[in-house]
C-alpha cells in the first residue's frame, strides 16, 4: 500500500513586526532626504548660501557614519527595543530642533542627532535577520528597508511641495509628528525583549580582520560611491541628456524612484533564491553596464530612462544581499556589523557627491555617470572569485 509523500513544510510568513519597521524607515527616510528639495527657500531665510545650507546633509551623514557605531556599542547591554525608543526619541529630538531652528548652527545640530537617531535603520535590521530563519533573510531586510526606498518615491516629493508651499519648516514639523507617532507605535506593539543580543567590543576587532568582512565593507563603500557620483546630480544629468519640461523631468525622478522600490524587492527575492554573493555579480555587472552606455542615450530619453532605471534597480537591489552577506559572515555581531555598513553607505554618498561634483568641470553633466562607472568596476573586482586556502602544512 503506497503512502502519499508528505508535503513539503509550508514557509511561515514573516512577522507582522516587519511592517512596522518599514515605516519607521520611511520617516526616518523622509526626514534624512526630504531636504534637498526645499534648500533654496531655507537658505534664503536664514541668510546663507544654498551651498552652505547643503552642509545639513553632510552633517547628517557623517554623524551616522561616525557617531551611530558608539550608539550601538553602548548600548551593548539593553534590550533592543529600548534602544530603538533611544533612536527614534533622538530622531524626532533632532527633526524638532532642526525645524525650530534660528541660525544655521541650530540646524546643523539638529542634523546632527537625526543622523545619530537614524541608528534604528541597522538595528530593525538586526532585529529582522534574527526573528527569521536564515532562507528568510532576505526577505525579511526586503521588507524592512521598503520604507527607506518608497522614501524617495513619495517622502522626499511630499516633503519638497510642502516646504515650497507654506516654508521649511513644515516638512521637519510633519516628520518630526510622524517619528513621534512611530515611537509610541515602536513602544505599543514591539515586544521588550526581541530580536538580537547585544553589541559590544567583545570579538569585533578580530571580525574587522577577516577578509570576508572588510571587502563586504569595501563593497558597499564602492557602490554607494558609484551611485551618488550620478545621483546627487540626477536632475542637471537628465537635462544635460535630453531637453525636458519641468513635467517631464519630475515624471522622470518619479519613475527612476518606484525603479528603487521594485530593486528592493527584487534583491531580497533573488538573495534568497540565488544566494548573496550571485545575486551581487549580476548586479554590479548590470549597473556598470547601465552607467557606462547612458552617455550614449543622449538625445533618446526612453533609452536614457531604462539605462538609469537598470542603475537604480541594481542599486537599491544590493543593500538586502548585502545585509545578508554581513548577517552570514558573523550572525552574533550583525547589528554592528549592518552599523558599520550603513556608515559605509553614508560615506560613500558624501564621496560620490564630491567626486561627482569634482568631474563635472571636465566631463561635463551628461558623462558623469562614466565616473560611477569607474567606481562600479572597482566594487565588481571585489567580488571576482578566489582561490581556496592551501591545507596548513602538517
């Protein structure tokens, strides 16, 4: 009598939790970008140059990149909801005296415990890797940083018309309400004691001496620097590549955004079902390919517009796959560990920023991308194969 073969088991669905972190990160998203669209007018009310009222991005960025590692060390020890309650109090602290601000110091000491609040981006996806089974990772950092990529989207457009509306200082005053929100919301339905173990020193020096670790740090450093270098100047690089309305060209950024959202996911999908480390070569491979024929769209804005989506899909693509390579590479330290990715990503957009800046004199805005493609290239070779380790001799 034959017996019917068991099915395989079903994959649980992820935890609900996750929808949440998602949302925080669209905030925080917000908050973080949602600038750049309105720094003409708060420039012109606090009586500095649009360039130095660019500084509040650079501000924010190198205080993620310096200053949100030490949050994660010291609070080594406390459950990871409280330190997530630290993080989005700093947040929503640092958005309410950004938009109160008077001077433009005030405001940089604003942007400045923004970047530190934004720690709760590498820890939800810490607490996201840990409440999954390992085929799951991607997945789950999928759905957490589908926040920070619809940020782009609809945040960072929302945050520009309000602030070019009725002033700058609505779009800090909303998001500073809406991190408020997602505190209360963080305290309410975060149980006390998920997620991660603690992070401390304890074992990272020896971590940061592993190969594996430094070039996945490396990667991402590259990458970011690729992307930014095309990106802080996307809307002048459009322009320069075909002649656009105001309509078209916001219709454009659009596209080029919901190109982020689907990048997302589909990273998180194919990490899963391919592995990191495969799902990353046919990335980074795409993305230089897309970066160096753009210059080559010129005067064929569909053309141009696929090139750019291929640059954006691949590269809002890699952070899931790139997280799960950390989470792999020691489990136990991945909050640390996707701390010191993020300073990576936030180092990498302050550099693609200047070195994008830097070419535009002698490439000129339509062959930029050329400069990220460079850059590509670099990230690729830290991906190429290597050759086993010989047997310790006996």
């Amino acid at each position: 009598m034959s017996t019917a073969p068991t099915p395989p088991p079903a994959t649980p669905a992820l935890p609900p939790v996750l929808w949440l972190f998602a949302l925080c990160n669209f905030v925080i998203g917000t908050g973080a970008f949602g600038m750049t669209g309105y720094l003409g007018p708060l420039a012109d009310d606090l009586g500095v140059s649009v360039s130095a009222a660019g500084q509040t991005m650079t501000a924010y960025a190198l205080a993620n990149a310096l200053l949100a590692p030490w949050v994660m060390v010291g609070t080594g020890r406390w459950p990871r909801r409280r330190v997530m309650l630290l993080a989005l109090g700093l947040f929503t602290a640092g958005t309410a005296l950004s938009a109160a601000a008077p001077a433009l110091g005030w405001l940089l000491a604003g942007r400045v415990l923004m970047g530190v609040g934004a720690v709760f981006t590498p820890l939800a996806a810490g607490v996201a890797v840990a409440l999954v089974a390992p085929q799951q990772r991607g997945k789950a950092l999928a759905r957490t940083f589908l926040g920070m990529s619809l940020s782009y989207v609809l945040g960072v457009p929302f945050g520009a018309w309000l602030g070019l509306a009725h002033g700058w200082p609505w779009p800090l005053w909303t998001v500073a309400a809406a991190s408020l929100l997602m505190l209360w919301l963080v305290w309410r339905r975060v149980p006390a004691h998920i997620g991660t173990p603690g992070t401390g020193f304890a074992g990272l020096g020896g971590l940061l001496r592993q190969r594996e670790v430094l070039l996945t740090l490396g990667f991402t450093l590259l990458y970011f620097t690729a992307i930014f270098t095309v990106s802080a100047y996307m809307g002048p690089v459009q322009l320069a590549l075909n002649p656009l309305s105001p309509r078209a060209l916001t219709a454009t950024l659009v596209v080029l955004g919901l190109a982020g959202v689907a990048g997302t996911l589909i990273g998180g999908w194919a990490a899963d079902r391919h592995g990191p480390r495969h799902t990353l070569r046919w990335q980074i491979g795409c993305m230089t390919m897309a970066l160096a024929l753009a210059p080559l769209t010129a005067g064929h804005h569909t053309l141009t517009v696929l090139a750019f989506a291929v640059m954006t899909v691949c590269g809002f693509g890699m952070m899931t796959p790139q997280q799960s390579r950390l989470a792999e590479c020691a489990f136990a330290q991945a909050p640390m560990l996707l701390s010191l990715n993020a300073s990576m990503v936030y180092i990498g957009t302050a550099a693609g920023a200047a070195v994008g800046g830097a070419a535009i004199a002698w490439l000129g805005f339509a062959r930029l991308s050329w400069i990220g493609a460079a850059f590509a290239v670099l990230g690729a070779l830290t991906l190429l194969p290597r050759s086993p380790s010989p047997p310790p001799h006996r």
